[in-house]
C-alpha cells in the first residue's frame, strides 16, 4: 500500500483547534475507510498545556456533532515534527509563522499551509481562536473545521489517487 500520508495540524495550546481538526480529520478518513493510508496528529506552538486534554468547552461542542476528542493529550511542536510529516497545517498565520521558525532551510515550503488554504468557502483564512470567547466561538470553529477537513481529504485523495 506504500507509505501512510502524515499530517499534523497546528494551533497554539493544542487544546482548542487542532485538536478538534485532528479528530474531525480522523473521523472523516475512517468514514472514506482510509484509515490505514494515514498517520493524523496535532502540536501546539506553545507548551503550556502539554499533556492536557483538549478544553473542555471544544470537547463538549464535537461531542455534540458526534466526534469524540476528550482522550487527546497536549503536544508541543518539535523540530521533529517537520521533518515526519507530508503536511503540516496551520490554524491561523501567527502559528504558520511560528513553524516556519522551526522548519530546517531546506524543507520544501509546500509542506506548511494554512488549514484554511483547503477551505471550499471565501473568508479569512484563518480559524479564530476561540479560547477567550463564549460557546458560538465554538460551534463557529466547529463548522469552518468540517468543512475544511472534507475538502483536505478530497484534495489529498485527488493527489494520491485514492
Ligand atoms: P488553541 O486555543 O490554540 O486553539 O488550542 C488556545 C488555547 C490556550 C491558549 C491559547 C489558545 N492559551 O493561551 O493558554
């Protein structure tokens, strides 16, 4: 079957965003039955919340939709991270920038995106952090995170012909 396709999504507490990117994502490619064909995971460009679950506001809000991330733990972005992964995905440009600090000169630059680059409506571009804000923030980065993560793995099945 060759190698997996390994993809990291990228926010700053790896509490809110990008885990709920890594579970939706997840879920979809299982939906496709692609499982075997990919490695999913998340980083934080900050290390506060290493090995914290995901807040549990995002946690509540995907329960809802029928995604489960409550057993997810915080990572930290490493060096490492950049050199294992086809595609490393950004949440919003603040954390595109930060892995683009740690990326080694050579890596080709394709490999870091805005997640929202693959999102099918015109917008901002970036997924809000919603972290200081009230449960609509939540449901909000819900909908921008499904529809975006459907149209990733509709682009990554067109490039691997899958
Ligand atoms: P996330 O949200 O980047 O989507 O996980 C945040 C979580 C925690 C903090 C900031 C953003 N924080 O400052 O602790």
């Amino acid at each position: 079957m060759g190698e997996p396709f390994r993809i990291l999504f990228v926010c700053l507490g790896n509490i809110c965003r990008s885990p709920l990117a890594e579970g939706v994502f997840r879920q979809q490619v299982q939906e496709a039955g692609l499982s075997e064909r990919f490695v999913i995971a998340s980083a934080g460009t900050g290390g506060w919340h290493v090995g914290s679950p995901p807040d549990p506001r995002m946690c509540a809000t995907a329960s809802a939709r029928g995604v489960e991330i409550g057993h997810q733990r915080g990572r930290h972005l490493a060096p490492g991270d950049l050199l294992h992964h086809e595609l490393v995905l950004g949440m919003d440009r603040q954390n595109v920038a930060n892995i683009r600090k740690l990326a080694p000169r050579d890596l080709p630059p394709s490999r870091i995106e805005l997640f929202r680059s693959f999102d099918p409506e015109p917008g901002t571009m970036e997924v809000p952090d919603p972290y200081y804000g009230d449960d609509r923030g939540f449901e909000e980065v819900f909908e921008i995170v499904e529809r975006t993560s459907g149209a990733l793995l509709e682009h990554i099945r067109g490039l691997r012909g899958w």
